[in-house]
C-alpha cells in the first residue's frame, strides 16, 4: 500500500487490506484554542501525528482524521469549534457502522483531545460493542494514555491544557505552526480555583475526591489568554521524545490487538 | 429538618431548606449483578449511604436515589437493568431543570456505579453546567475517587467488580443482603483476557495505555459467576473503615463546596 | 426467596425464579409536591406499598421503584423533580428490554402518581409490544384503576391531588410520615377555574366533555398550597381500607395474568 | 369568511380573523382498518364533521385534517397507516408553535380516532403549555367524551372499534362511503381474551382495574375481519343523533372556552 | 375499485388491490401563504389534483394527503403550519413502514410545494431505501419536475412562489377559491435582494453558482404581501394547460414504474 | 494572517480577524469510492482545493474539513464512510453555532461532495437561518453549481459519479493520488436502468420528471466498479480549466457576499 490513509486509496486497495487484516485506526482531534502560540489544531495534528507513525509501522489503515470534537469550555475563544457529545457519539457511530459493513472488525480510536473527549468517544464504543454490532472490538486511546515517560520528558513543568508536552509535539511534527515568541511563562493557579479538587498534573497525582466541572465563562475568567500551562520551554527535542515514547507504546498494543481474539 | 431525604419532607420543608442553602446531593446507583453473593442493589446502596451520611454531617439535602443506571456488560446476568447513556443523561438533566427552578444552585452526583456510569454522568454535567444552565455548579464523585485508603482496608484483595471493599461495605451499611456463604475466594485472570490493558485494581495502579471495552457476551464468557474479585475476606468492619473514609472526604468536599462561588 | 425485591436478591435468585416464573412488577412513584402536609414522595410510596403487599401474596418479583416520573404541573413548588415523558418513556423501555433478554415476558407497571404518568407509560406499553418485543405482554395499573372502595372509604371527601385516600394510604403503611397538623381543611374550588370542564372527584363521576391542560404557574395561583383537597380526615384506618382494596383487586388480576396466554 | 377551513383562505383572512379572535380547531383522525364496512377515514371523517359543524356554528377556524395518527393495533390490516407516538407529538407541536407565531393562542383538538390516540395528543398539549408554550391554552375532546347520549342513541350494541355510532356517523355525513351490505352482526367476544380486565362499551362502564395492551399480531387473531363491533343496525339517522349531540356539546364548550382566561 | 382513495376504501379493499399491484401514490401539501389571492391550501391541492388524476388513469392507489409540510420562510405570515424537517422526514417514514408491512413495495410521493420541500423528503426516500427497507422502490415528484411546457404556458411571467401556473391550476381545479380580484399585478425584484444568486425563474435557466436561503423575516421584507409574482394572468385555461400536461407526465412514468424491477 | 485555515492560527489570531470580517468558509468532502482510480477522499480534495484558493484571494477564514458525509449508496464499496443524514445536520450546527458565539455572521459550505450531500446541507442552513440563529447568512455551493464551463472542459464525455471533472481536478491539485492507469474507458449506462428518468450528465440537461433514488445494494449491481464515466481523457490540464473557473465564480460571490446585508 502506497499510503496508511484511506483517503488515499482506492476503494480496491482497502478491499485487498481487508484480505489480510481487519483493523483500523480512527484519529479524533479537536478544533479548539491552544493558547496565545499554539494553533487551534493541536489536539488534531497530536492524533494524525501519533496513528499514521503507528500505522506505518505496523501496516494499518487510518480513516481521515475528524477534525471536530467536543470542546465546550473553551468556547469563549475565538475559533473554537465545539460538537455536542450526542453528535461526537453519532459521528463515531456512523463511521464504524460504514466500515464494518465490508469487513472491519477492530477499531482503535486514537483521540489526541485528551479528557474532555472520553466520556463521548467512551459511550460510542461501549453501545457499538454491546447493542450494534457485539462481534467487533472497540479501543480507545489518548496521550494521557499512552505517554508513559511524561515526567522525565517535562521535567517540573505542570502539563495542563497547552502544556509543554502537546506544544512540543507540534513543534516536532508540524514545524512552523507554534508561535514560539507568543508561549507563556506563568501557569494558571489552578488550586487557587479549585483547591484540591483538580489534578495537579494531567500526567501524574491522584484523582481528586471529586471531580468539578467548569463551563466556558468560568475559564475565560480563570485562564485569559486560553493557556492553563507555562510552555516556554517547549522544543521540538522535547516533542519527539514524547512522541516516539507514544508510538513505541502504541505499536505495541497494536500488535497486541491483531492477535486479540477474545 | 427530620431528614435530609427530598422524598421524606413536604415541598415547604424543601423552601425553608432554599432560604438558606442551594445545595443538593443525588444519590445514583444501579440495579447490576454482584456475583453469587451481593445483591443487585449494592451499588445503589452505597450511593445512598454515602450520601445519607455526609449529608447528615453536613446539613444538605438528597434527592431520592436512581435505582437504574448504565450497565450494558452485565446484562447476560438476570435481573440487571441497564439504562441507555443517553437515557441516563436525560434523567440527570430532568432531575436538574427541576430542582433549579426553584433554588438548587450546586448539585453533586454521589454515584455507587464506578466507572461505567462516569461518562454519562459527566456529559450530563458538563452539557447543565455549559449549554443549558450556566450559572449552576456540578459536581460528580465516586468511590472510586472518595475512597483514600483503599489499599489499607482491604490488603492485597485486588479490587474489581463484586470486591471485598462494595461488598464489605453493604455488610456493614445493610446487614443481611450478602449472601455470605457464597463469597467467592477466587478472582478472575483479568490479565489473561486483556493483557496489560486492564487496570491491575480499580484502586490502584496505572491506566493503561489503551482501554479496551468488552461487551456483556465476552463477560459472561470471561466470568461466569459475575464476580470479577474475590471476595470472601469481607465483613463488616472491613465496610466500616471504607465508608468512613469515603464519608470523611465528601464531608470536607461538601463544606469547601458550599464555600465555592467561582 | 427472601424478598420480593430485586434489588435484595442475588443474580442467581432471579435466574432461579425465571425457571418457573415471568412475570415482573415495576413500581412507578414520583417526587413531587403533595400539599403543606404531604411529603413529597407520597406517590412513590403507594406504587412501593402496593407492589410490594401484592408481590409478596403472589410470589412475583419486584424492581427496585423509579423515584421520578412526569409531574410538570407542580414545578412551582420546590422539591418536585419532573421527567420529561420521554424520558420516562425511555426509563421504562430499558427496564423492561433488560428484563426481556433472560426471560421475563410479563410487565406490570404500578405507577403510583395517577393520571399525569398514564399517557407515557401506556406510550412506553405500546410500543414495547407493537414495534420492539412484539411477545411480551405488558399491563398498567394505578390507584385510580385498582380502589373501587373509593366512595365508601372516603365518604363525602372530594379526591383531588393530596386527597384524604393517598394521604391516608402513607399513614397506614409509612407512618410520621404525614405532617398531620397542617392536613388543610379547604379544597380548591376548581370548578371555578374550569367550570364543568374537569372532574368532579378522581375516583367517581364522568370525563367532562372536553379536557383541558394547566401547567404549573396556573396551579400555583389556584392552588398556592399545593392541595387540591380537604385531607384532614385522613387516618390510618382509612389508608389501611384503601390499600387493603388495591391490593386485593391486584391480586386477583396478578393471578390471572400469569395463566394469560393470548 | 367565506370558510373556516384555513386552507381556503388566503393569510390575510387568518390575519383579519386574529384581530377579534384567537381559537383554532385541530382536526386530527386516522387511517386505520374499520372492519369489512367502514372505509379507513372513518376517524377523520368524523373529525371533519364535528369540527366543521362546530366551527361554522360558532364562528371560528380549523386547520386543515391530519389523516394520520397511532394506530398501532390496526397495522396488519392493509391500508392501515400508523405514526410512532413520537412522530404525532412533533406533528401538533409544529402545527402550534407555527399558528401562535402570528397569535394564536388557544387550541382546541378534535380527535376523532378514539383512546389510541389520547396518550400522544395529551402529551403535546402537556408540554406545549408548561414548557415550550406557557401562555398557551390547550384542549382535547373525542368522541368518548363529547358524546353524552351514546346509550339512548345506540341502544344495546356494545360500541367498540368500528361499532354502530362511528359508523353510522359516517353515513349521515359521508354517504356512500359505508359498504352497508357489509356490516358485521356479530361482535367480537372481547372478555374470552381479557376476562373482566377491558371495557365492556367504549363509551360505559368501569375502567377495569388493570390496563391490557394488545398488538396488531394479536387483534388479528382475535378480531379477523378488523371489527369489534355489530354493526349492523347503523343507520344515517343514528348517526345524525350521535353528531348533533357531540356538536351541540363541543359549540358550548367553545363559547366557554372563548372567555377562559386563567 | 370505486375510489382510488385509500381513505374511500375498505381494507379488504386494499387488500385486493395488493393481489396485482404494489405500487401507492402519496400527495404531500403544505399549509402555506400564497399570496393576497391564493387560499393557503394551494400546495395541497395541487398534489391532490395530479394524484388523483394521474391514479385514475393507471388504477393505483393514493394515501389520504399529508396538508403539512416544510414552510419556514413563510412563517410570518398568519396560518402558514410549518413542519420541522425531521417531522416531515418521520412522517413520510412512518407512512411508508405501515404500508410495507402488507405489500406495498413502490411509493411515488406527489409533492405539491415545490422546492423546499424536496431535501426532507429527499432524505426520507434515501433513508428508507437505503437502511430501512431495502427492497423498496422510492420515487419522488413535483410540479418543479413534471411540468415540461411551463413557457408555452405561461408566457413571460417569471414564476417563482404564488405564480401564474400554481394559481392558475387551483382555478381550474379548484374554482372559486381563488380571490380572483386580489391577484398582484407585480413581482418582485428577487435580483435586487439576491443578485443573480437565484434562479431567474422556477421552471427556467440555470442555477446559479451559489444557493443563498432567507428566512420569514427577510421574506417579510423583501415580499411584504407574500407573493412573490405577478399572478393577474391566471386563469382556469391556463390551468387546465399546465395540469394535463404533468398528469401525461406522471401517467408515463407510473405505467415505466409498474415495469421497474431493478 | 499566515493562513486561511483556522486550525493553523491561534484564537487571538481569529480574533483579530473578527475584528474586520466575519465571513467564513466550511469545506464539506466526503470518504466514498471513487471507481477503480480515484482515492476515496476525491470530494473531499476537490472541497478543500477550492475552499483554499478561493479564501486566499479574498483574505478568509476556513475551518478545517469535514471528511465525512452522506453517501449511502456506496456503501458496498470498502473504505466508505458514510454519515447519517441527521449526524451530518448536527455537525453542521454544531460548527457554525461555536463560531457564531463569537463574531461570525456568514457562513459559506462549499461541498465537494455534489448532490448527495445537498439536502441534509440545505436542512441545516435552513434551520440555522430561520429557527436558531436568525441573523447570521448562509450559503451553500458546490461544483455542481460554481463550475460553468464543464461541457468546454469535458467535451463529450458525461460527467457522473467520478467523471473526467472530479478526476481531473485532484491530477491537478493533488498529483499522485489517482491511480491513471486503472482510469476505466467505459461509462455505465444508466438509462438502461433508469431509462430517462435520470440525468443525461450532472452538469447538463433537464431534471427528469421523477427523482428516483437508488441504494448501495443496486448501485453495486448496475456500478460494479464503483465508476460510473469514462475517464480515461482525464488530465491536470482539465483540472486546472475545471478548477479556475470554479475558483473565479466563487470569488466574485465571497466578494459580493462580504457586502450583502439583507
């Protein structure tokens, strides 16, 4: 195959795939303000990034990235495009009823969105696998999820929403894009909002004894400029190390889930 | 005020209750299988008790519980109800328009499901908080997050579906529902189905790095007896020093919470 | 078995009563103002004592109760917690889907809120039966249905909502429940509001011969306590006639539908 | 006015109509099976007609006739066309939310089609006028309530689907559409399928302590030719009797209703 | 058969008709403004009329109309009944699921409203094809379509909405329902508001390289009287001119129809 | 600004836009077989190309693409994906109501996606403009509509699904992705089983009196190669002819769009 992404190939190259193998990566990204440097793709050149590495190196094909999310508590920000969950539900839906009509059989979304996506992505795989289609195998992963090696990466820096981590992956992949003379040096004071009931690290601590939501007033108030996260110390080196620890990752489960048969 | 239960006081009682405070707990359980000894109530029981408690402490009022809530993976075991997501949504989203109307400010959602019933709880959350209801404040918890000294109370029982701790704890709160007899001594090989990707104990220990979903047919297949854990060093006293515990962090959430105007 | 209750039994207790039984009854109370001395769960409660009394002299199963229904025409008063009818339509359909996947195949809702729930769930009824599992057989019941003592029971009392049956029915079978001393001695003079166009009394007289709807800002100002009847002659002894009637007539109708086989 | 058929004036008759009057009837049948003699409008035809009637009499519009309704029962029988309750619900509210646009505010349905229908009808008017519509004023009649003299008109015969008011109600003002050679003698034997637990006439009697629900698999089987009801004795005379009743009530509810304002 | 009225008809009827053929015609109105001249009913009776005729002529049968549809740019005109477009889309299918069930398997929709009509009704037909009942045939008309000598007949009046051909032909088929003095003497200058971003007549040229849509406020505006043509050229001739030329249309193609077994 | 796409700005940098304009572009492709030779993602490409060049000369925004729509007719064809109709409306809603919130009022789809895709698109602008947001504008294109020269371009070759136009046009922007040697030489002939009520050529020649609709199931029968032209004459050349022309109708409308404020 001359490209992992079904669009493109043709619809006879994805039948002769289908020979041989039954699964497909879906990348789910976001359009949603990354702060003053990050551009409002992020979440979505994170999830191409991370399933075309993991697919090359593992022959798999990967639908077109869906380029919208659910992302309401950023709404105050200018560019931000939100989908209800009902609709992220049904978009997921649709696109694994599609695919398993001509043989697709495991679906491994890769959401490059972080938290605020699971619930949605979470609730579309758990009914597709019960009541619509109970013979197919649904995955789900995220870079909160297949990071492992965030703390030596990051060193202190606390990763919240365009933290170090996912700017750098930009950084990395899609040079050019970050506006590096725009990356904030101060964090949001997070606890100052929330006390304890908010993650100290999106990659490290416990969960909080409660879980608090905020809606998108209350975060334009508490974090002006979009960023929760000092980035300054963002790099590219950075990114790739992120980067290749989450293939590394994700190519291993991959292999994995060929063989998955239960 | 003669009880903290919604149901229990006239609609005046409820008034009096909003010339002073705003806040409101609901109590979300689930009528699911719980292996050969727990009951199909115990996690609606837990919900109810926790809530009770804390708002007892605290001076709050609870709603009547929700008996029904997702549990699409347990359905091959007779006598489990098993919301949709979406349906479950809604009757938060109804309990909440309602009770706004005339007061309620901050609700907290004390659910006894675990992790299943997280995502629809929190689309539900976040689409009040965001869309329909801005300038009401959610809060959802667990005990999976309440719970601080899981590895302490139960040893090294690893704590899945039907664990000493759930059980433990309804033997304590509601003495005679267990099947004592029955307690399983025997937990299932997780690992043999899922590998790695499985959380090594609901309590402890990393995600990993991708999550898999399995359906009430692979269950059935995979834990034929409905008890993921054994369970069989259960009691009361073990259920004691948990549901403090999980009572003592909502307690202190609750106070903090009433403080909260953000 | 030990308890007619679902929720108290283990999976295997349910399985156990499918090798000989089908049948199933779900109570449908609400949460939702009845007057100054009336707690708020007085519907619930008689969907819960009635299913309960005939379960256990029929030896049927019982799901744990839905503490919420469709009351939109108290939300004024504050406590009251209204679902949408459908939602309460879906609440009940994945009751009885959950329910009909390991064997039973007859239903029999208990809804204890009178009218206001009739036309959703007799919706749900259909079309679970019609379009979705054509061979179960589904029935519906309702204080309004099962009391033909009605008028010797409460004398000259005009039932209305807060009517000396349903109040007396909580302080036969929940007593210290009721706020006896502020049982109103006045009832609304509805035909004020509606001239002939309503009821006379719940229990006796014919449909006028149109209906009309009022929502909950109209009943606030015909109704501002919330009562639309005199109740201070409730008494135990009174509930206990009422229910000792429903509880008979269900019975008999219990025992019937288990031979039913059209 | 030339009509009060909407569909036969022009907007600017409705707009002159709306400067001295704000009522609208709704005519809402079915097209449903009515046995071997009555043609499949029955329902709407006897909608049309009272509505018309009424309308002239007192000087108000009408819609035009919704010829579809739920039917559910009725769908093995050729012809018959059913809305899912859902779908009938979104009809009227459509129909209200686009005539109170330009100031209509109170509305009368005529729904000729019987019980079947009322659940649907009532939770449109329900939540029209408490949610979506509050200062709105909904109504609803039938034949089953506007008809006050039905045993002095129909004598002895059991009226049930298809009996002899309906269809005599359509030969006195839709002659010709009745195959009279046809009409049953017999009727359908209704307590050997539901014991005392149904009606014994449609338009008398007790409700039955319990509701029974019945699909189109079975009404097949226990009603083959589609009626319920001899018929046999109709007559256009009949019909007249039973028509000018249900106009003669409906008109003084409409002068009522003209000066309803709570 | 003495009517091909689904409504005129017995189900036996029916049921004899689907012994030769399968195919059923369904007339889709609207409730719409027309202008200071044509009755509201325009849409509706214009499908009505081809249908019928069209019917005759080929021994099919037709459902009883469906008088609401999709108006939503006429909607502040006083009567315009508009349904959403989801409400149409459930309708259609609802009609189309009753009658599958006994042996329709061809539908040819008769839409009377012209254009705006055509996406719900577009998606009715595909959905129902393509995931609900496969081996049925959908077929979908309108005026917009059949008509092919709309500028023999008319002459030089650009017809857009309430134009000479639709009032024309309710003159011819439906006379004295037209205001016949009222009718506009002017169009409007569609290009003043939309460029050449519409077409310069309905029947005519080409479309234009963007498809712009208003709502009933700009409507209101820019058409204040609801017409959108000059209609004083109408007459029954014109009518008659218009109307036999889309019945032969239709004729042609139902009788091809009849034969389509792909 | 650096870019048209807002994935590749930051929010302030839409901002700032904001400040001057507040028209925006939404390329709308879809994943569809696109015969033996063209990638699966052609419409989107072709969505994408002229969304991209068209912005760039008139200084707009663009969100990112969508690559999913409705195309359910090829559904047989592997690496298809096709969205509901009604996931499609909801996505389309959902985007233009995040970027309404905060400063855009036009909203320009350009489909790549031709007639498929057109009424669900039209729905949603529809129900945006009149019933949700009344003052925004929306506008919908398309190559069937932007593209006036197509017979010039393609000479005699008939343009259906994947015609030497569409082909052409991704040889031009997008080299490589068309496999030319498997470009077929044989066009389908639809009128054997249509017979002429289809289309002569997309791009050309009178509607037919009857919309017909197919699905996937027989358009995999009468297409089995997923082509249904010739497009063996397909070069960039033609392309680049297709594309400018397209491109330079679309930029005379976004200018007269910036200035249209009815």
């Amino acid at each position: 195959m001359n490209s992992v992404w079904i669009n493109e190939l043709t619809w006879e190259n994805v039948r002769e795939y289908l020979n041989e193998d039954d699964l497909v990566i879906i990348p789910v990204g976001s359009t949603e303000q990354h702060g003053p440097a990050g551009p409002l793709g992020v979440d979505c050149y994170a999830a191409i990034a991370i399933a075309e590495d993991a697919a090359v190196k593992t022959n798999v094909l990967v639908t077109p990235p869906l380029w919208f999310s659910d992302s309401p508590h950023h709404l105050e920000f200018p560019g931000t495009i939100s989908l209800k969950p009902e609709t992220l539900i049904n978009v997921i839906k649709d696109i694994v009823h599609s695919l398993e009509r001509n043989g697709f059989k495991k679906f491994l979304i890769v959401n490059g969105h972080k938290g605020t996506n699971i619930p949605a992505l979470t609730i579309a795989c758990r009914e597709l696998q019960q009541y619509e289609l109970p013979n197919i195998r649904m995955a789900l992963t995220d870079p909160l999820y297949l990071c492992t090696n965030a703390s030596e990466v990051k060193g202190d820096n606390a990763e919240h929403h365009a933290g170090v981590l996912e700017i750098s992956h930009v950084m990395y992949k899609f040079p050019g894009l970050v506006k590096e003379s725009e990356l904030p040096d101060e964090e949001v004071e997070l606890h100052k909002v929330f006390d304890n009931y908010i993650k100290k690290d999106l990659f490290g601590g416990n969960k909080p004894v409660v879980e608090l939501f905020w809606n998108s007033y209350q975060q334009k108030e508490f974090a002006p400029n979009g960023s929760f996260s000092a980035s300054n110390n963002s790099s590219a080196v950075t990114g790739k190390h992120y980067h290749d620890n989450m293939v590394n990752n994700l190519v291993a489960f991959i292999k994995w889930f060929k063989t998955y048969n239960i």
